[in-house]
C-alpha cells in the first residue's frame, strides 16, 4: 500500500522525527493554535504579531460558523472563505519577511 497521510502537531521533534523516517509517506503539517501561540508570546515583533493574530483569528471564527454544517456544506465554505484569508495570510508573510531581511 502506497498511501500518504497528514500528520498534524506541534514542532516537537519526536513528532517530526516521525514524519521523517517515514519514507514520504507521511507529511508533517502544524495546527493553527500552535502558531497563533507564538504570534501571541513574540515580543520582539509585538504590532506585526497583533495584525497576523487577527487574520488567524478570521480562521477560527470561519470555524465556530461551521461547526454545525454538514462536511460538504463545511467543506465549501471552507473553500470559499478560508482560502482567502489563507491567501492573505500568505501573501502578508512574504511582504513581512522581504522588509524585514531589508533590515538586517
């Protein structure tokens, strides 16, 4: 069986240690709370990390509109709005870190 599969958690290198050694059957993916959390404790890059909060905060509201949709209904809107602001979340990522290298 030849399968590939998602495997969702923190950085925590047991779980990606896993994930390596799986001869690319397995890809690592983290979850949002994760990465919101170090949006939130980050002080060296306090108002950058409040406007990246926000648009992570979006993503969470999208799912609490969802929670009692069906899965194709959740799915669609998913599609539709989430990709969006993932769209933006992506696009403020590169914007951040091209100044910032300008910067340094």
């Amino acid at each position: 069986m030849n399968s590939r599969c998602k495997v969702q958690g923190d950085c925590y290198s047991g779980n990606t240690g896993i994930v390596l050694s799986s001869n690319e059957r397995l890809e690592f993916v983290a979850c949002w709370g994760h990465a919101r959390r170090k949006v939130v404790d980050s002080q060296t890059y306090k108002p950058e990390g409040e406007t990246l909060r926000k648009m992570i905060q979006v993503l969470y509201d999208i799912e609490c509109r969802v929670a009692e949709f069906e899965a194709t209904a959740r799915q669609q809107l998913r599609e539709r709005e989430s990709s969006l602001v993932m769209s933006g979340i992506c696009k403020w990522l590169e914007r951040f870190w091209t100044r910032r290298e300008k910067v340094f």
